[in-house]
C-alpha cells in the first residue's frame, strides 16, 4: 500500500473518539525489544543492521493485525515523508534521521506502527484516540506475544528486556498520554503541576517528546522508569496521575470561567480574530491560538460539530503536511506561512464567530475587569 | 621511515615511553612532533596521541580495557553515546550499571513480562533457587530427614528441565525438517484450503 494513500486519511487517534477526549488528545504505549545476540543499531555494522531489519520486517509483515499495512525502508522514503510520519506521531525524529538499515511499518488505521532499527533493533507502538492506555497497552502485548514466536527477542533474568539504553531496561515500556492543558497553562498552574509529576518518576514533556517545546498548550505525560515494576503497575500509576491532571484542568477552566470570563472570552476572541483574518502564521502561533479555538469548542462557544477541522488544523498546520499535497520542491518558511494562513482562513469560515451568550459564567462580567487588565499584556 | 601521524614525511623523532610497565613507541617527523608538543614532554602524553585525546585517562582507570567480550564496546563508548553495544554488555559493565540502574528506575529487578519461551524456565529456576536455600537451610540445622526429601525435589526438577529442553530442541529440529519438505507443498495447498470460520452460537 502507498503511503500517499495512508496519509490522506487522518489517523484514528485523531478522528476518532475516545474516553475524555477534549482534555486527553490521545494514548499511546510503545515497546522497545532487540534480537538475542545482535549488536543494537547503534553499534552494528551496516550488513548487520540490515540482516536484524530483513527478519525483523517479515515477522512484523506477517502479522494478522498487519495485513492492510504499509512498509518502507527508510533510505526510499522522502524527507518530506519521513516529516509526515514525525508529524503524526508514527516514527520519532530520530528515526526519521536514520538511512540505510532501517525501516518503518504501520497499519492502514495508524494505530500500531513499528520502527525497525532506531535505537532498538524493534520499536512497537499502539496510539488511541482519548484515554485508553489499558486497552492501548493490551493491543501492543499482544503483538508483543505473537511477535515473540517468530524472534527470539533479548532478556536478561534479572533486567528484563534489555534495550541500548539502560533507562529503557526491564519492561521496554513507554507509556504516554497527550493532554490539553489551557486551563492549567493561562491560570499558571502548569508548571507546579509538572514539578510534582516529575517527583514522583513520571515525565511531562513537550509535543514531540524528549527536549521539545509545549507548543499549543500540549503536553506529554509518561513513565520514566521501565524497571521494577510490572507494566501493569506502571501503566496504573500513570492512570492516576493523568486523571488527577484531567481534574485540575477541569478545575482550572471552571475557575477560569468564573473568576476571569473576560480574559478567557478576550483570548478566544482574538484567536479567532486572528486565525480567520491572517494572511501570514507560523506554525508555533497557529498552534498556539488553535489551542484556544479547541477550548472554545470544549466550552460552547463554537458548534461542536466543528471539533474534528480544528483538531484537524493541529496537524494539518505542521510544515510537512501543509506540502504534502504539493508537488514542488520544499516551500520556504514565509511561503509556507502564507499557505498555513490560507488554510485556517478556508477551514475556520465554515465556522461561526464565538457564542458569548453560550458560555456558562456564575460571577457577571463587571467582576473580573480588574483580573482582565493584570493579563491584558499577555501574548 | 615514515611519520606515524602524517604518515609522508620521513620520521626524525623517535619517543619511547613506559606506561604502567609497558612500553610504547612512536616515530614522527619534524613538524607533527612540533604540532603535539612533543618538546615539552609534561604536556604530553603517548596514549592520548596514539588512542586519541583522553584516551590516556580512560586507560589509566582501566588497565584491561574494560571492554565487552561479546561486541567489543568500551565504557569509553558508553560515557560518550549513553547506549550500549549489545545485550551481553550489561553483564559486561554490570559493575558499574547496577548503582546507575537503582538510580534511574524504581527497582534493580525486572518484574514484568516474560517471554512465553522463558517463562516456564524462568519459575523453575526460582523453584529451585529456594529449593536449594531450604536445602542449606535444613542441613544446618540437622533436620537430614527433610533434607533428603528436599534433595530429592531438586533432582526431579533438574531432571525435568533437561528432558524439557531435549524436547525443546528435538521440536526445533521437526518443524524445521518438516517446513523443508512441506514449504513447496504448502503454498499450492493454502489456496484451495479455505478453513471454514467458527460459526457463533445461537
């Protein structure tokens, strides 16, 4: 199968429902596992990385679950590609750094896909919509086991499965959920939130992992440590913390609402402004009042038939996909802002302006004035 | 004689230096001797020029070499890409990971899943382990009685693993003989064999 064809669906992480969907974009839990006896991919030769990626590959290709499936070496997919499949979350950065000897595979709904020699010689993931790292989980473990017919994969007695890294050693699970987090970010209570997620061995990262910038007010929240415990312990813990996060961001815009109404109107109403009327964004900006555009869904301001184009847009907007429709050579950065402009203005005039009426505040307005002019000098 | 560094100019500089008890050599010529400093012999140091800079250190801490047996990947490596070569360089630097492991996650022992090929072997070797701990246990205190019947036990078990793993290997080489010959038989027969699906029940 083309990948052209894959890539002109969204993924179902994305289209999809899922528990909790508003706040928890989606889930996702990936494996690392390396071959018994073989040199990780760092570290091998070219002939033997390419040896582990021709068995590796067929027992992927032949799994049930991978039937309808797509499956490339890296080295014949493009740069454009490759940012493509970064964008959606189905191969990290790093892999798509990665030449000869390597490999990516997924299936046609994008909910598992696996790299072949990026730092393991196997990386598996499963990616859901909304919050369902269980059923997440369950999903990859099983490909896991049937996985383990065709490889003998390497495990040490005491560690586990055991990974080039040692912060990946034991269980080779990462567990992770994407949030949406506005409410915690304008009441400045996100960064008290991850310094106490930090604490207690769970990470809180930017978009794309490791080392990135919370762009759009998202934020990733994982495990850290993959030994000592079972996975279902770690996956239970996780749980919990997320949906502690999910309540204080609940919280967060309720107070919001309540307390400041005029700045949280004034802040969708400019995004909304702007997004519309732009003629020039980049896609930092546009993530960044898209945010805010979502919450308005989540609020009522807008239709919530309108929920789809706007998490849509979150994806549509990164610089790959908005040329991957294209057939000329790489846009630069202020042609692709234009076009990234043009885009939101098409998709956001299907949309009403914001309900005022809609939103549902306790306090009157004249009570938060003097909350609203503190901020007014926000970006 | 050529330079040892620029390998094209002959070599009129001879060093000879003894480190830890070995000696090594180098030759170099005019201008290389002059670019490493080899004129002022406090700022210099053979193995950093030979192994590169640095080296010299690394080699001091470890005379051996401390490198894994298996693929060859050094501890040098290790400071350096914060990865490892292959699984057996766990056992090889097991030293010096276990503190960094205790450190990094919430325990020093897998408790998670395990291959289904491992697992029955996996609890038989626990079995065992604390057979042979109640063994010990049982001599010390002179309970000889249950100690044989202990005793015992552990030979079934052993006993057991070794027939398992005949087995184990005697199946390997079946499946592997019987895909040689089936392998051309098979791929005619999938197409017309259509497995007929489980029917739900009413």
């Amino acid at each position: 199968m083309k990948l052209s064809r894959i890539i002109a669906n969204t993924g179902e992480w994305l289209s999809g429902a899922g528990p909790h969907d508003q706040i928890v974009v989606s889930s996702r839990v990936r494996l690392a596992r390396n071959l018994k006896g073989k040199p990780f991919p760092g570290w091998a030769k070219k002939v033997e990385r390419v040896a582990v990626l021709e068995e590796v590959r067929a027992a992927v290709e032949q799994l049930p679950e991978m039937e309808e499936s797509f499956s490339e070496k890296l080295e014949d997919l493009s740069a454009l590609e490759k940012q493509v499949l970064v964008e959606r979350h189905l191969i990290s950065r790093e892999h798509a750094a990665k030449g000869a000897g390597s490999a990516v595979v997924m299936n046609t709904s994008q909910t598992l896909s696996f790299m072949i020699n990026e730092e393991d010689h196997l990386r598996m993931q499963a990616i859901r919509a909304g919050l369902q790292l269980d059923e997440v989980y369950a999903m990859i473990n099983q490909t896991d086991s049937e996985l383990e017919d065709a490889l003998d994969f390497a495990f040490h007695n005491d560690l586990g499965y055991l990974t080039a890294c040692p912060t990946n050693v034991g269980t080779g699970m990462r567990a992770s959920a994407m949030m949406h987090l506005p409410g915690l970010v304008m009441s400045e209570q996100v960064n008290k939130i991850i310094n106490s997620v930090n604490k207690i061995g769970l990470a809180v990262r930017g978009l794309h992992g490791e080392g990135t910038e919370a762009m759009g007010n998202l934020f990733q929240v994982s495990n850290q440590t993959t030994l000592g415990e079972t996975e279902e312990e770690i996956i239970g813990r996780l749980n919990k913390v997320i949906f502690q996060i999910l309540e204080h961001e609940q919280n967060a815009r309720q107070i919001l609402l309540q307390q400041r109404a005029e700045t949280l109107l004034d802040q969708i109403g400019r995004a909304y402004g702007i997004l519309c009327h732009a003629h020039s964004i980049t896609s930092k900006e546009a993530l960044n009042l898209l945010s805010f555009i979502k919450m308005g869904v989540d609020l009522g301001l807008f239709p919530s038939n309108n929920r789809l184009h706007v998490d849509e847009l979150f994806i549509e907007t990164q610089p790959a996909h908005l040329q991957k429709g294209l057939q000329v050579a790489k846009l630069g950065a202020e042609e692709r802002d234009s076009l990234r402009a043009a885009l939101i203005r098409t998709k956001l005039k299907q949309m009403p302006e914001p309900e005022i009426g809609k939103i549902p505040t306790n306090g009157s307005p004249t009570t938060s004035t003097s909350s609203t002019s503190e901020t007014s000098e926000e970006s | 004689m050529f330079c040892d560094v620029c390998k094209s100019k002959e070599a009129t500089v001879f060093l000879t230096q003894i480190v830890d008890g070995k000696m090594q050599k180098v030759n170099l010529c005019e201008s290389c001797s002059k670019e490493k400093g080899v004129n002022d012999p406090t700022g210099f140091a053979l193995a950093d020029l030979l192994l590169g800079l640095g080296a010299a250190q690394e080699i001091d801490k470890n005379p051996a070499g401390n490198r894994c047996p298996v693929c060859g990947f050094s501890q040098a490596d290790f400071k350096k890409t914060g990865r490892l070569g292959c699984s057996a360089c766990y056992d090889a630097f097991a030293e010096g990971l276990s503190g960094m492991l205790k450190n990094m996650h919430r325990g020093s022992v897998h408790t998670g899943k395990v291959p289904a090929k491992l697992r029955a072997g996996r609890l038989r070797s626990k079995e065992l382990v604390e057979l042979q701990a109640s063994l010990q246990k049982a001599v010390e205190e002179e309970h000889f009685e249950e100690a044989a019947s202990i005793r015992d036990k552990i030979r079934t078990l052993e006993e057991e693993v070794r027939a398992e793993e005949a087995e184990l290997i005697a199946i390997k080489e079946r499946t592997s003989e019987v895909n040689r010959i089936a392998a051309p038989v098979a791929s005619e027969a999938s197409q017309d064999l259509s497995v007929p699906k489980p029917r739900k029940q009413p």
